[in-house]
C-alpha cells in the first residue's frame, strides 16, 4: 500500500466572505466552518479556518470520536478506512483550492 497521507492547507485570505459562503463554508463571528463525512455516515472532517490568520484546523471524527489513523501515522497500516477517507479528504480539499478559497501548502 502507498503511504498516503492528508495533505495541508491554509486559508486564502484573499477571498471575500461571499466566496467563502459560496464554497460551502458558513461565516461565524471569527471562523469559516465546514463540514463534510470522509467514510459514509461514519468518518466526518470539520474544517474551521481563523478569519483573522487564516489558519486551518480540521477535526476528524469517527461516530463523534477523534479518528486516530487521520492524526497518527502509527494506526495506518493496512487500515482501509483511513485510506477511503484521506483520499476523499484530499479531492473534497483540492476541490476548495480549485474555488480559490483554500491553499494546498503540500503535495
């Protein structure tokens, strides 16, 4: 199996707040949230961007609990969950870069 992982991202701080809304992203008081399943109904990333650093923090779940193969490289291996949803997480945020709203800091 490749070794595959999330990629990183940042805010486009360049975007305006309709931009944002229109990609899908609601506009709280200081954030962008999003939030999209990786794995069915069961592996959800939420996606809160800082409007003032436009820093990203994803929060990755399973049934409401961390899902720790997105976080730890250790729990990987031959884990066919982790591999659906990282490869689902990438193209759902490649499509964000693609709307101009999201920078891929990695590849």
């Amino acid at each position: 199996m490749k070794n595959l992982s999330p990629k990183t991202y940042i805010g486009n701080e360049n975007m305006s707040v309709k931009a944002y809304t229109k990609a899908g992203f609601y506009s709280k008081s200081n954030t962008y949230d999003m939030s999209f399943y990786l794995y069915k109904d069961i592996v959800k990333a939420s996606i809160s961007i800082d409007k003032e650093d436009f820093e990203m923090s994803v929060d990755v779940t399973h049934n409401d609990n961390m899902f720790a193969p997105f976080y730890n490289p250790d729990d990987r291996h031959n884990n066919m969950v982790y591999e659906k949803s990282v490869k689902e997480y990438n193209r759902q945020m490649d499509a964000l870069v693609k709307k101009g709203v999201l920078i891929c800091e990695s590849d």
